[in-house]
C-alpha cells in the first residue's frame, strides 16, 4: 500500500458559507469529507464553495436537495476546479470528476489518500475548466479522468484527455454505474477502485507506439504484391516485385504517348497471370474501344486495323469476356466523381475487384483547379486504406519539352501536386513521336520518380509498341538498338 500523500492545503471555514458541516447520508458522504471539502448543508440545501487561485473563496454552488436543482452564489467567473484549494500540484494522482458529489465520493472511495476534484460546470464546461487550470493538473503526474458513464462524460474525458501532455491522461471506464456518487451510494467502493486502478493511458486515436507497429514492420516486404508484366523492363525489382494492396500507383504521361496501352497490357497480364479481379474504369473509351483494346492484347493482332467483314467475333468470344474476372465501368461518356466513386465501391465492395485502373484522373474530375484534384486524390486515398484495393491511376501532363520529349518529371502532371503527393508510386511514360526512325517513334522511355517501399528511381528501362500485333514489347534505348542494327549490318 502506498503511503498518503501530504499535499493537503488546511483553510479556515470561511465565514460567508452557509449551513454547517455535516455528513450527507442520502449519499454515503462522511462528516470527514463534508468538512474537508467545506461542504455544509441545512434542512433544505447543500452548499459546496469555490474559490480563486489566490485561495480565496469566491462562491458556491447551492444543490436543492429535494429538486436536485444548482443554482450559484458569488461571482463564478474566475473559480478553480472544485476542491482544488486543498491540494498542492505536484502529487502522483489527481482523480477530475463532474460533479461535486462525485467529487466527496471519489475522495471517500479512494481513502482519503489522493487529490480529488471536480469541474464546474459539468461534461459542457470540462475543457474550459482543464485549460483555465491546466498548469495545476500538468503538475500532478496523472491526471484520471473519471467523468459519468454517459456519451457526454466519454466525450468529454476524451476531449478533456487531448489537453493535456502525451501519457499524463488516464481515463476510468467505468462499468456498473453512472458516476463516483452512484458507486458509493450502492456500496461498490471495491468495484469503483478497481476501475480507478485499471484506468487506460489515454493514446489518441491513430497514435500508436513503436511497440505497436511490430508487427506492421514485419510483415513489411512480404506482402502479397501484383508483378506487371515482365517485358515491362526493371518496373518490377524497382517496385520490389510490383504493386502491393492499399497502394495508388500512378502512371503519367503526355497525350498519345501510349499510357492506355500500357494499362490494357496490365488489366490483361493481371487477369491472365494472376486470380485477381480487375475494375476498369476506361473513362475516355467507349465499352466497345476497350473490349477490341483488350483482345487485341490477347489475341496478339491489332484488331484496329483489321476489316470488320473478317474478324470472326465467335472465336473472340472467349475466356476474357466470360470468366468476369474484369469489369468494366459503364460510364455512358460522362460521370461525376461522386458517382465514380459510388461505383468504384461497389466494384470493390460488392464485386470483390482487388484492382482498379482509373484511365485518367482528369476525365473524373470537373476541374484541373487543385482543389478539386487534391479532394479526388484524398477520396481515392481513403478507398485504397478502407478496402485495401490495389488503384492504379493515369494521369496526363503538361506541355512537352519542345527540345527532349523525354524530359519530364513529376511535377509535370497535369494538376495539383497531390497526385504525385499520395501516390505511393509514380511512373512516368515519355516517347518521341515525331522522331524520324521508326523504332525511336513507337520506343516509350520507363521512369520510375517516386517508390515509396524501395526508394529506388530512375529509368525502368524501355517499351517498343509493335503496331502490327498492337502488343508492348520489351524494348531498348532507341541509340543503342541503332548501333545493334548497324553492327549486324
């Protein structure tokens, strides 16, 4: 058992109080308490005094026993925390209720031995109170909040717990019953202590410890990733093995520079190399563009040049269309983002995709202005941590280099700087189209500017866009596939 603590403070019975001394038996309360407090009470009322920090008696409030109404005396504007006129700062516990009452009861509870005291004005006026006296609870070591087992007390402690420094909150959760008072009035005094003891450190919420995150850190690395396809260069040792669930990848590049083929070769190379399901929103293709996008894919032929008098649409109709395994947005042409993401959840939640591609970002939004790009960036944020889909996000840039179509950075994408901000990987496309040789026009540099796993940027190497078979390919750097050329010439 530890030993009392000496930081009672002896004061006068001020002579402007009302009433006598005298124990309040409706309640439990002993004589010994009424008169440490400086509680007094007649037939009808009790009176319990509050005073300034100058330890001078400034009011009281007036419980009317039979109504259970307050009312107040005196100028309350300036009062201390109720019965903190008795206790030195600077002990291991002080116990803040909300109420008077509770107050004598937690005192009574507790043995007399540690510092109790109440704000003034309830669950409303708690914070108020901490913050006016906050330099006398930060003295204390611990600081237990035990306020009533309602959602204003709960409320209240938690919001009373924030003001104070980290680990210097415990607050009691209590389990029986509403308040201190109740506890003693019933007899609980065994119960009510083993609540106080077993109070919580308050940790505000989303604020853990290094201890906590132990085994976030090793699972780290082993997650289940996503690889993209293997001619797709060193994207994937640079991604440590590909996307990984709850990421947002974005992939970047200037208008026909070849992003949406890229996007079609992943939604097929995850479909026929993985069993996840994919969820395609393709916001610039008809559903028709996007199913020949993908079966040429498949099929290996562009289907885009073909004749339409000589596809046999029976044999295409294969595994791709039937399995559902990719789904496809139905987006008619147009479709605000409060839609998209009605039906970006429900791909997810209700159709059990643990991919989405959104292809692009500015078809989704009504503007470019960086406000409206950063609440779509969060919103798509906040659906990746919630579900833990994997979104891969296409977005354009801005104006080439007009010197080095291959000179492009991050903050070229088209829009606020949130899009490269959240990503948690950011690759970039760049290809000369108006280059003179035909393997450097249809050749697509691979950057990776942002990994947040690996760290490691840089070029991922090079695609070649074979406009026959409408397939990427894996590819080289245009100069060095030109001296290969010329040796083997």
């Amino acid at each position: 058992m530890e030993a009392v603590e000496s930081n009672v403070i002896s004061y006068n019975k001020p002579v402007e109080m009302y009433g006598t001394p005298m124990a309040i038996t409706a309640r439990r309360i002993s004589l010994d308490t009424a008169k440490r407090y400086g509680v007094t009470s007649d037939d009808t009322k009790q009176y319990y005094p509050y005073y300034d920090k100058d330890g001078k008696l400034i009011g009281s409030k007036v419980r009317t026993v039979e109504t259970k109404e307050f009312s107040t005396r005196g100028d309350m504007r300036h009062n201390v925390l109720f019965g903190q006129q008795l206790f030195k700062s600077g002990g291991k516990y002080v116990t803040v209720v909300e109420g008077e009452l509770d107050a004598l009861a937690a005192y009574e509870m507790l043995g007399s031995r540690y510092a109790v005291v109440s704000v003034s004005k309830g669950a409303g006026g708690a914070v108020k109170d901490f913050k006016q006296n906050l330099e006398w609870l930060e003295g204390f070591e611990n600081v237990v909040i035990c306020f009533d087992n309602d959602a204003a007390g709960k409320e209240a402690a938690e919001k009373c717990a924030q003001i104070l420094s980290p680990n210097k909150a415990k607050i009691v959760s209590l389990g029986a019953f509403k308040d201190a008072s109740d506890y003693l009035k019933e007899n609980k005094v065994r119960q009510f202590t083993a609540e106080w003891w077993e109070a919580k450190s308050y940790r505000m919420t989303g604020v853990i410890t290094l201890e906590d995150a132990w085994g976030d850190f090793i699972k780290r690395g082993t997650e289940e990733v996503i690889p993209f396809p293997e001619s797709f260069g060193m994207l994937n040792s640079m991604l440590n093995g590909g996307i990984a669930a709850g990421e947002i990848t974005v992939i970047g590049a200037l208008t026909s520079v070849g992003k949406t083929t890229m996007v079609n070769e992943i939604a097929y190379h995850f479909w026929k190399n993985t069993n996840k399901k994919i969820g395609c929103a393709f916001l610039e293709a008809s559903n028709g563009e996007a199913v020949e996008s993908l079966l040429t894919v498949q099929t290996g032929h562009n289907l885009s040049l073909e004749d339409r008098k000589n596809i046999d649409y029976d044999s295409l109709r294969s595994e791709i269309i039937t399995d559902g395994r990719i789904l496809l947005l139905d987006h008619s042409g147009a479709v605000d983002a409060d839609e998209l993401f009605l039906k970006l959840r429900a791909m997810v939640k209700g159709s059990g995709c643990d991919v989405i591609i959104i292809d692009p970002l500015q078809a989704a939004v009504m503007s470019n202005d960086n406000g409206t790009i950063d609440e779509f960036m969060d919103r798509l944020l906040k659906l990746a941590k919630e579900t833990d889909v994997s979104i891969i996000v296409v977005s354009h840039m801005r104006k080439p280099s007009i010197t080095n179509p291959h000179n492009v950075n991050e903050y070229d994408l088209k829009g606020s700087g949130s899009i490269n901000q959240i990503a948690f990987n950011t690759i970039l496309l760049s290809r000369d189209k108006m280059a003179e040789d035909e393997y450097a026009r249809n050749s697509t540099q691979v950057q990776v500017v942002k990994c947040r796993r690996t760290g490691i940027t840089g070029s991922a190497g090079w695609l070649y866009y074979n406009g026959l078979t409408g397939r990427l390919e894996r590819g080289e750097k245009p100069e060095v596939h030109e001296a290969n050329n010329i040796e083997e010439f």
